[in-house]
C-alpha cells in the first residue's frame, strides 16, 4: 500500500474524531470519565476499530480540560499511525510530547 492510501484512511479517521468534538465537549467530567470504561468494554470484545475515532476525542478532551491544550489534526495523525503500528515523523515544534498521549 502506498503512503497516499495509509495516509487517506487516517485522514478519514481524523475527520471522524472532529465530528465527535461537540459530543465531548457537552459533557461534564463525569460524564467523561463514564466513557473510559464503556470503550474499555467494547475494547475487550474486540472492536479496537470502531471505537479508535471516540476513543481520541476522548483524549483530546480530557487533554484539553486537564492541560488546556488541545490535540491538533497533525497530532491525531501522527497518534493513529503510532496506533497502527507505524511510524510517525515530525518535525521540531509539531508536537511530538502531546502525540505520544494519545
């Protein structure tokens, strides 16, 4: 497969995660913290796909409330590449730090 393809796929996923930011913001903390052990469920059952987009809106919003910085698309690329098993380059002042905690 070439880079273009991974590429465009991880795209699609990014876009998924955006649309889930209102969703997530709406919620209060506890309402946010219910959600680890909901996606740890289905996690378990196998469904690692299907919940990879609110699994990173989660943490970009919890990133958002507890550090006040918020993940940006580069960086929630460069996280599902990490997730995938892939490698992942940026460059100096792209966010690698905040890359790693997704």
């Amino acid at each position: 497969m070439s880079n273009n393809f991974e590429l465009k796929k991880m795209k699609n996923i990014v876009k998924q995660v955006n649309a889930l930011r209102d969703k997530y913001m709406k919620m209060s903390d506890e309402e946010l913290k219910a959600q680890t052990p909901i996606l740890k469920e289905k996690y378990a059952k196998g469904k690692t796909k299907e919940i990879l987009p609110d699994a990173f809106a989660l943490v970009r919003e919890a990133s958002r409330r507890a550090i006040n910085k918020e993940h940006y698309d580069v960086q929630l690329l460069g996280g599902i590449a990490l997730y995938n098993g892939k490698i992942a380059e940026a460059k100096t002042g792209e966010g690698k730090t905040i890359t790693i905690y997704l």
